[in-house]
C-alpha cells in the first residue's frame, strides 16, 4: 500500500476528444490503484475525475500546421516548463493521450531521464505520415491501441502495444434512445433533426462554422421544419453566438453547452467535421455528412502525406466511402445542403448504413478501462 501511496501518474489530452479517452482511462487506473493522483493538463472529463491540470487544455487544443506554427512559441514553451516539473517533482509513468505533435517529443523526453511512458491511441501511421512510426518507437514503452489491426502494425515495427478498444464505443448505447434525448433536450418529436458539429477548436470554427451556418439556412428554406441543434464547448459559445449572428441563424439554431452525445443521439442526420467526432457519430449510428476546410497551406502539406483516400474515420474503417466527405473546395453551403438533406430522403440507404455500423460498433466494444489498467501495470512492472 505504502508503494501504491507513493505513485503518481501524469497525463496529457490536448483537446476534447482526447480528455473524453483520457477520462476513461482515469477510470481504469483510479479502480487499479484507488486514491494514486494524475496530474499534467487536462479537461472537463479529466477535472471531474480528481485530475490536476497546470494548465488550460484549450492552450493545446490548435489543428493545421499554419495554426500550430502561430502558436508554436506558446506550445513549445508550456512543453518544456510541463517536462521540467514532471522530472522535479517526479511521477511513475507519464501517458500522453493522443496529441502526438506535443506528447511524443515531451514522452522521449522524459523516457530519456529515466521516466516509464505510454501513450494512448496510436498515432494514424496506417493513413499519413508513416514516418511518424520511428518517432512513437522512441517515445513509448507501450502503445494503447484503440482499432483492432493497430498491435500488428506495431510489432513489425518493434513497438509494444495493446488492443484496448474504443473507449467510446462502450459509452454509446447499442441502441440510442432517440425520444429521450429529444425530450431532454425539448425537440419535438417528429420533426427532422440535423445536428451541426463544427469542430472544437476555434482554428475549426474559423474555417467550418460560417460554411455550416450557411448549409443549414439552405436546408431550412427547402424543408422549413427542420430543427438544427449545435454543441459546443462553454469556451466557444460566444464566438458562435457571434457567427450565428452575422449568418442569420441566431435563433434558428439550438446551441448546447457540451452535450454532444445527446444532440448526436437526438438528430436524423449530422453535418460534422472530420475528427473523432465522427466515429461517435458512427457509434450512435447516424448517417453524416463530413466536411472540412483549413488554411490552404497547411491542406497541401498534410494531402502530399496522405495514404488513404478516406479522410473521415467511418470511412477508413469500413474501407469505402460509406458516407459523403466534402474537404476543402468542395465544401461549399450549398454542397453540404444538398448532400446532407439526401440522407433524409434515403431511408433504405440510412438502414443499410446503420447495419454496418452496428458491426463496427460491436467491433470497437471492449472492457477498455481494464484493458488500459492490465497494459500500465505491465508497464510498471516491467
């Protein structure tokens, strides 16, 4: 017990869809070693669970290498003051959760000082940037992988890892209950429903939200009973609030602080930006519409890296285009209208999607906070 007593673990997610995995995680552990503190940077998720953050997550929470060289100087700086703390006040195992760009470097850092690392969910080596392969190998003593052909891809590579499922996939009932959440949400029962998710960072926001708010206004004058419902987090309200203004959709649009699962279980159909978002969309098994849009320098750079011709998750896990991706020009208003109005009028194609992702739900479903103690402890132990 004394030895337990003495752990402490660190951590960081950098946006919220890590802090979503990092806080099932946290269960995990907190079940394994009862009352051991985390500390690090962290979310909501993450903060509910007793865990320490040193700084704001949403210092983290930029996307596209022209953003992220914006704001390169403020990263790099909380980077090295997190490294220097964690090698002075000490802490048994360091696991970055996702947010490879900022964990792997500070994860090789301290493995070179002698601290044991992990890091939760392996970076998409499989879609772009293969070479990032050589990188985790330094950085990690064990991967968590959350996609099935993910630990056979690492051991020819040298880099141990475990299969420890989609931590979301057991948080996403099976079966969602679609009148619930509509009537806590106070939507009416029968009326279409599109859900609007446009990203969680403001780099997102900047380049999707007005083109989303755009493509809803269409789509409202073609069937003006449609009811739209938005989640975002309580940091970026006032930024949509302003864009819904400056749209025309300020009262036409249901804003949600947080909530997104119960605007995706409410919904017929989501207009959603690639991100992890899409796999929880997948999961609530709702057709989509993926879009996306960036600086076009950094769009360039990440297209040469590219491996697959999928960009959004449900696609590249069921190796087809089973839903419609409009990136960069070709996600203009009147595109993401039409494409995401067709899901309504296609209810034998809504069914037969909804089938293949009830197979992958049942794929990605695993005792994941388990799966995650048993690999840190061999950590640990090893």
């Amino acid at each position: 017990m004394a030895q337990e007593a003495a752990r402490r673990f660190a951590m960081v997610a950098g946006e919220a869809s890590g802090d979503l995995l990092a806080g099932l995680l946290l269960d995990g552990l907190q079940a394994r070693w009862p009352g051991v503190p985390a500390v690090g940077i962290g979310g909501p998720q993450m903060l509910a669970r007793g865990f320490r953050s040193w700084w704001p997550q949403e210092k983290l929470a930029v996307r596209g290498y022209v953003e992220v060289l914006r704001h390169y100087p403020e990263i790099a700086g909380i980077r090295r003051q997190l490294k220097a703390r964690l090698l002075e006040e000490g802490a048994e195992i360091f696991i970055g959760v996702d947010a490879p760009d900022f964990n792997l470097d500070l994860e090789a850092g301290l493995r070179e000082r002698g601290m044991k690392t992990a890091h939760f969910v392996c970076p998409s080596i499989w879609a772009w940037r293969p070479e990032r392969v050589h990188k985790l190998r330094a950085a990690a003593d064990h991967v968590l992988c959350i996609f099935p052909f993910e630990p056979a891809l690492l051991a020819k590579n040298g880099i141990p890892a475990s299969y420890v499922g989609h931590p979301v996939a057991n948080v996403i009932p099976m079966m969602p209950d679609r009148v619930a959440a509509r009537t806590a949400l106070g939507l009416p029962l029968d009326a279409p429903v599109v859900a609007l998710l446009p990203g969680s960072r403001r780099s997102e926001l900047r380049y999707l939200a007005r083109r989303f708010f755009d493509a809803a206004a269409l789509m409202q004058q073609a069937q003006p009973a449609l009811r739209f419902v938005l989640p975002t987090l309580p940091s970026l309200r006032a930024e949509i609030d302003r864009m819904l203004v400056a749209s025309g959709m300020q009262g036409r649009v249901q804003v949600l602080e947080g909530r997104s699962h119960a605007a995706l279980a409410a919904c017929d159909v989501t207009l959603i930006a690639s991100g992890t978002a899409t796999l929880e969309a997948a999961l609530f098994k709702r057709p989509m519409v993926i879009a996306y849009n960036m600086n076009a320098m950094s769009w360039a750079l990440m297209r040469r890296k590219q491996l697959q011709p999928w960009v959004g998750l449900p696609n590249i896990l069921c190796g087809d285009f089973v839903v419609p991706e409009l990136i960069q020009e070709a996600a203009t208003p009147p595109a993401l209208a039409e494409a995401t109005l067709a899901w309504l009028a296609s209810p034998d194609k809504v069914h037969a999607l909804q089938q293949r992702f009830d197979a992958l739900h049942a794929e990605l479903q695993r005792d994941t906070p388990t799966l995650c103690a048993d690999a840190i402890q061999k950590v640990l132990e090893g």
